[in-house]
C-alpha cells in the first residue's frame, strides 16, 4: 500500500507523539510512586517508634521470657483497637527461634501466616511485598527483645495510578482522532504549494511552454525545487522555440527556390521542340515540384503556428456560402470517379473567422474523403446546434483502424493504407486542427474501417 507523503507524515507525528506521550506518562508514574513510597515509609517509621515506645514501657514487663497473660491480653486488645479501621498491620515478636512470641493486629486477622516464607530471614529495613494481591510497603526493625513489622497497603499510589490509567485511556481515542484531524490539516496546509505546483506542472506541455510554476515566496527546499524547475521549463521552452525557429526558417528559405524551379520547369515545358519523353519526364517532375511545394507551404504555416507568428484575421463569416465554394472544389476533385457530392443541409450560419483559413480546414477535410473513398458518396452539412455551428464530412471510403485514429492529427501521420500514395504528407488534419483551435471550435472523427468516415467540425457561432 503506497500512502501519500502527506498521510505518513501525519502518521509519524501520530507515532511520534504518542510514544512522547507514554514515556511522560511513565515518567510521571516513576516519580509519583517514589514519592509516595519515601512518604509512606515515614509514616511507617513513626509507627514503629511508636509501637516501640509502647513495648518498652507500658508492655515492658511482656519483654521478659515469660510472657503474663493478662498484659498479653491487654496488649492484643490495644493492638485490635489500634488498627482496628486501618488498612495497616503490625506484627511484634518478642524473642526468638521456638520460644518466639507473636502478637498481630489490624488488616488481616493473621498477617503473619501471609507474609513471605523468607521474610524472617531478611535483614532489617523497608519492603514491597504483595498480600493478598496488593502491594504492601512494610518495615522490618530488629530490637534486643526481638522485632517489630509494621505494613501499610501503598493505597495512594495505587488509586492514582488507577485514576491515571483511567484518564489516560479515556484520552487516548480522542487524542488520536485530534492528532489525526491536527496533523491532517497542518500536512494539508503544508503540503498545499506542493499540490499547487503539481497541478500547474500537469496543464504545462509542448503548446504552454511560456506558462510557470506558481512563484513560491519561502526560501525553503521547496522554493529551490520551484525555481530549478521552473528554470528547466525556461531551458526546454527556450530549446523548443530554436527548433520552432529552424524548422520556419527553413521552410521559408525553401519556398524561393521552389517558385524558381517550378516556374523554370514551367517554361521548359511549353517549348515546342520537346521531345516527347522529354516532356514527359518533365510533367513528372512538374507533379514532384508542385507536391513539395505544397509540402513546404504546410510546414511553413504549422511552424508560424507554433510560434504564434501566423496571423489569423477574424471577421464575419457566411458559413453556408462557404460551404457551397467547398461542395464545388471538391466536385472537382472527385470527377472521375463514381462518387457522389451530396450537400445534405446548408443553414445560413455565421461565425467569425479568418475566411482563407475557415476554406482551408473544410477544404482539407474534404480532400481527404475525396483522396479515401473510391465509390459511393461524399455528404456535407452545415447546421446550428447549441449555439454552434456544425460542420460535418461523411463519407463511404475505406475508414481509419480503430487504433489509429489517435494518431491521425499527429503531423505527418498517415495510416498504413494511406503510406503507399503519393498524394499527401500527413499534415493536412495537423492544419485543420489548428484551424480549429485558432477559432475556438474542435474537430472530432469517428470511422469504421471498411464503410467510412465522418469528420465534425463545430465552431462558435458569431455573437
Ligand atoms: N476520410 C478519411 N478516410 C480514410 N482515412 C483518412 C481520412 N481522413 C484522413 N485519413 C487518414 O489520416 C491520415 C492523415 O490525414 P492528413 O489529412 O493529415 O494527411 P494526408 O491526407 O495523408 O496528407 P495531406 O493532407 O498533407 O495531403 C491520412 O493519411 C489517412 O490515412
Ligand atoms: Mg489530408
């Protein structure tokens, strides 16, 4: 699964976060639990003083080997009255090894039986130990006469880390949806130029070359990316247009030489005293000169075009009488042969445009269904729809293969049928189709190889 940049980052703040999170929490648990446990042990520590106290003065006598019942009695009374509401106990040896008496009181009814087996072999000094399941701070002191315990469940300690936990999972959930809406939102705004640059440098091709990144005020990484690209942009924009250039240049330095040569061609051919083969050859390559020409006439025009050099002089035009010049030059192109013109519809439509070039696009079109199709019918009309005019060619000629029809406006395409004329370099539709930009409109071709083609033209009527 392949996540955006912008996602991870708000995932890895997440993380981040939440890991800075837990060990605060830890650490705050560590030094609360510290805290308490040095408090808790002088509490305990005032205990046993005390208790200590009381053994060796009032309970004095008890100290001795043999125990008096009655003091015994007093003192077990006292020790359950003492502890009698405490979550604490007090456990007091007096003597040692066999001959060892016990007296206990408060939590538990015998404490002594819960304690560790090894406790009595410990050296004096503070514990942690678990009764019953609950951690327990417990002193250990050593007397002459024998030792005191005194334990106290560690309660505090315990609710608050409860209470703690409790806050805290409480917390989590909203914490990762607000960590999830925060680090949305902050990776959104920061990553918004980046979007912004992505999108411009999508609309950015061969035909926008001078169109930018948009500028980008931080003096970030990021800035540097802008601007080295949109310096790249400059490089291949500056690259593209020299190649623009050469390729009009070069197409204007061919056309005098072609008006010199056809026209000197055209004058050999008229002499009287030419031999037949002669003339013949010479017809050949009047025919060559002719389709160079035309040839050169298109470059020149797709290369003034590329470089907004080649004027387009707009006013009001009638389409339909348009139309009707169209229907008659194409007649002429198709005399030979069985093939029908029909104009199907002509409304009176007028758009603006530059007349020359409007005769050139349905021109070029025309000369297509006139050059690939045999026999049949070549259909034209003109119509108004929607606020456009509507141009269409249909005709009954071989049709382009499905997987070629992308590729027909590419300049100097020509399908594998069409390869093997003559007639024909593969800018026509090239041409027609800036035509149609240049005013607006679009040209749209749908064909099935083998019954025809049908070329559409709208453009937008005049206001
Ligand atoms: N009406 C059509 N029927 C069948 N194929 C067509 C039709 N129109 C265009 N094509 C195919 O598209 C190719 C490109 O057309 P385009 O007009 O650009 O070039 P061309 O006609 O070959 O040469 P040019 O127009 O420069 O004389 C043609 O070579 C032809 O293969
Ligand atoms: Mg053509």
């Amino acid at each position: 699964m392949s996540l955006s940049i912008r996602t991870r980052l708000m995932l890895y703040y997440m993380v981040a976060f939440l890991v800075v999170l837990t060990m605060l929490f830890g650490l705050i648990l560590y030094e609360l639990s510290v805290n308490l446990t040095h408090r808790l042990d002088r509490t305990l520590r005032r205990e046993r003083l005390w208790l200590e106290e009381q053994m060796e003065t009032r309970y004095a006598p008890l100290l001795q080997l043999n125990g008096d019942s009655l003091l015994e009695r007093a003192l077990q009374a006292d020790l359950d009255e003492w502890y009698a509401h405490q979550r604490e106990f007090a456990i007091i040896q007096v003597g040692e090894g066999n001959s060892a008496r016990f007296y206990q009181g408060g939590k538990f009814e015998r404490p002594l039986q819960l304690l560790p087996v090894d406790f009595f072999t410990r050296d004096p000094g503070y514990y942690t130990i678990y009764l019953q399941g609950k951690k327990y701070r417990t002193i250990m002191r050593r007397r002459d006469w024998g030792r005191i315990i005194v334990g106290a469940e560690n309660e505090i300690f315990g609710r608050v880390v409860d209470e703690l936990t409790e806050i805290a999972l409480g917390l989590i959930p909203l914490m990762i949806v607000m960590l999830l809406v925060g680090g949305w939102v902050m990776a959104r705004v920061a990553f918004q130029p980046v979007v912004q640059a992505a999108e411009a440098a999508r609309r950015i091709s061969l035909t926008n070359l001078e169109e930018r990144l948009p500028p980008y005020a931080g003096k970030d990484e990021f800035g540097l990316l802008v601007n080295t690209l949109n310096s790249m942009i400059e490089r291949l924009e500056q690259g593209v247009r020299r190649v623009q250039r050469f390729t009009q240049d070069a197409a204007h330095e061919l056309r005098t030489p072609l008006t010199i040569l056809r026209g000197e061609i055209e004058l050999a051919y008229q002499q009287a005293s030419l031999e037949e083969p002669l003339k013949e050859m010479l017809g050949r390559l009047l025919d060559r000169v002719i389709l160079m020409q035309k040839l050169v006439e298109n470059l020149f025009l797709l290369a003034r075009a590329d470089t907004r050099e080649m004027p387009v002089e707009k006013s009001p035009v009638q389409l339909d009488e348009l139309i009707h010049e169209v229907q008659e030059d194409l007649q002429l192109l198709v005399d030979e042969r069985p093939v029908r013109v029909l104009l199907s519809r002509n409304d009176a439509v007028r758009v603006n445009g530059d007349r020359a070039l409007l005769y050139r696009l349905f021109m070029n079109l025309c000369d297509n269904a006139a050059k690939f199709t045999h026999q049949g019918n070549i259909e034209l009309s003109l119509t108004q729809q929607d606020g456009q005019a509507v141009f269409r060619v249909r005709d009954t000629g071989v049709g382009i293969a499905e997987e070629e029809l992308p590729l027909i406006f590419e300049r100097f395409y020509r399908t594998r049928r069409a390869r093997g004329s003559e007639k024909g370099s593969g800018l026509g539709l090239a041409i027609a189709r800036w035509i149609a930009q240049a005013h607006g409109g679009q040209i749209d071709i749908e064909s099935q190889p083998g019954k025809g083609t049908s070329v559409t033209v709208k453009l937008p009527l005049q206001e």
